[in-house]
C-alpha cells in the first residue's frame, strides 16, 4: 500500500483522539478522549528495568516504557524492596516517561497445582509492585489448560482471577491486559477466545487486551478489524511486526514436517503490517494510551548486559522510532 506522509500527517492533525487519558482509574485509562486537535499517544520501549534503560529511552526522544517483571528478573516480589522501588519510581517521574505496564508470563490456571500456585503467587506479586510503582496495567496471557474445553477454561480463569488477583487489582489499581500470544499459555488469541472470557467476566474493571497486531498476522487474521472491533477493551499496544516468507511458506505449509522459519517478528517498518492503517484504526476509535516496542528481532539480538540493553538492541528500538515518527508525533530526541 502506497501512503503519501505529508496527507497522513494531515489526517493526524485532523484526528479525535486527545492527549489526555481519563479513566477507570484516575490518570490511567486508556479509553476515549474529548476532541482534541491532535492525536499523540505516547510511544515507548518494552524492557528489563535499570537506570541506563530508563536514560537511553528518555535520551532517543521515547515518551513510555513498560518493564518485564518475570520470576527470574529484578522485578519480583522478594527480590526487589520497598526502598528500591521508591527508587525507581522516582527515577521514572524524573525522567518524564509515563510507565504504562509491567509484563509477565505466567499460566495462570496450569493443570499442575504446584505450577499453578507459583504462577499465581508470582501475578499477585507483580500487581502489588504496580500498585507501588503507579503503574495501571500488568501485561500477561489469560492461561491455559488444553485438556478442558474453550467455556471450561474461561470459567476457570474468571474462578482463578477472582479469588487470586481481583481483590489486589481493587486495592492497588491495576488492571490485568491480555497479549494474544498464541505459543503462550493463552486462549486469548484473537476473537474466539476474546468472546469466551468477555462472556465470564462482562465489564470488570480488572480485564482487558494488550493489542499486538504482529500475533494477528502470522495466525492470518486481520488485525485492523478485530482492533476495531474490540477497541473498548483494549488498553495497552505492543508496536511489533512480522515478516511472513512467502518463498518458504509455499514450499513447507504452515505445518511443515520439519522446523522451517517461514515468518519471524521484526522492529516495526520491516514486516508485513500496514502500520498507516492500523493507527488510523487506533486514531478514528479514540485510542490515547501508550504503545511500547516489544523487540523480538533477532536482527539485532543478543539485547542484554545484565539488565541494560546492549548497543544493538538499542539500534533496532532507534530503527523502530525512526520509522513510527512517520505516522506518530513522538518529541525529537
């Protein structure tokens, strides 16, 4: 699809949505704004936390960043203080990023009690160091047991939410997004499974979706319509495209009988995704959120020393703003 910038942008300056973000929660939502004359949601980088993180996403001219908070990061319950995080809490607010998520992958309703307990005990800890840091949404997979039927395991998952998550979500203001990884311990892939767990939890003010459009394509569904389709329940973006080779498809099938890379995830601009149309999906339905970079381009991996992110890594992220600057008015860097 060929897009003329200079009228894109125009259509940017006549858009609805507003800087703003008004809420569920106070200065936390993500949905629809009153008219404003712009639309600019904040554009970001998804990362391991440290100090070096922080400074080179404020240096590059990035507005938000959202952390990884796994079992075996920095970001776990009893691996990291209430004085640390007083710490990196005013590390962030000096640094004028907004913290839009902390991101975890866990199985939330394994069939293994042991694994459950862990994967739960592991969430709880994550929602209460949100709560501490101000940070509105934690970013996982709704989990997944695939012994039991698709409505069996969304009554499962609202069972499991309620008792384990809710009651701290209520307390400290946070709100669980589904990524809609499909490899994932996930039924929220798409549609489909949207349907199923929207059905069991109806309006909560805990639940929602983290859009990433780079799963939709590489599983052939569109994902300009089921952003639209499902706007009112999205509430964080991951900016990730995918490259489908076409060249090795035809010749193996999506199933091949032998491991063959017939698509790969790359830095926004490299892939198949028409990124004008879908932020103007996400500009037409009011979205004001934030939408961070989850780098998964093996173009430029290995992405870490430690915690800090390597120069490499840093070059796909800068590769990436460069590009979304096209459609998205990010601050110069």
């Amino acid at each position: 699809m060929s897009v003329n910038r200079r009228g894109f942008i125009k259509q940017l300056s006549l858009g609805t949505a507003g800087l703003g973000i008004s809420s569920l929660f106070p200065s936390v939502s993500a949905k629809a704004q009153p008219a404003s004359t712009m639309w600019k949601p904040r554009v970001g980088i998804l990362v391991n936390y440290s100090e070096a993180n922080v400074a080179y996403a404020t240096q590059e001219g990035f507005t938000s960043i959202g952390f990884w908070a796994q079992p075996n990061g920095n970001l776990a319950l009893g691996k990291v203080t209430d004085s640390a995080l007083d710490r990196m809490r005013e590390n962030i607010q000096q640094s004028g990023l907004f913290c839009s998520v902390l991101g975890v992958t866990a199985n939330h309703i394994d069939a293994d009690p042991a694994k459950r307990k862990a994967a739960n005990d592991h969430t709880a800890g994550v929602i209460e160091i949100a709560g501490k840091l101000g940070v509105p949404y934690v970013g996982t997979m709704s989990g997944k047991d695939p012994a039991k039927t698709l409505q069996a395991q969304a009554d499962e998952i609202q069972r499991v939410y309620e008792e384990k998550y809710f009651p701290l979500c209520e307390k400290y203001k946070v709100r669980l997004v589904w990524e809609p990884w499909p490899e994932g311990p996930n039924v929220a892939t798409g549609p489909m499974g949207y349907e199923a767990l929207f059905k069991v939890f109806g309006s909560s003010p805990y639940v929602g979706i983290q859009f990433d459009p780079s799963h939709y394509v590489r599983q052939f569904m569109d994902p300009y319509e089921t952003a639209r389709d499902w706007m009112d329940k999205i509430y964080d973006v991951h900016l990730k495209d995918t490259e489908i080779r076409y060249d090795v498809l035809e010749r193996v099938g999506i199933n091949p009988p032998s491991p063959a890379h017939w698509w790969r995830y790359r830095i926004p601009g490299q892939g198949q995704i028409d990124w004008p149309k879908f932020f103007t999906v996400l500009m037409d339905r009011g979205y004001a959120g934030a939408m961070n970079i989850e780098h998964e381009d093996e173009t430029y991996h290995p992405g870490y020393n430690g915690n800090d992110i390597n120069d490499g890594y840093k070059t796909g992220f800068s590769v990436g703003l460069r590009f979304l600057r096209q459609y998205v008015l990010v601050k110069a860097s």
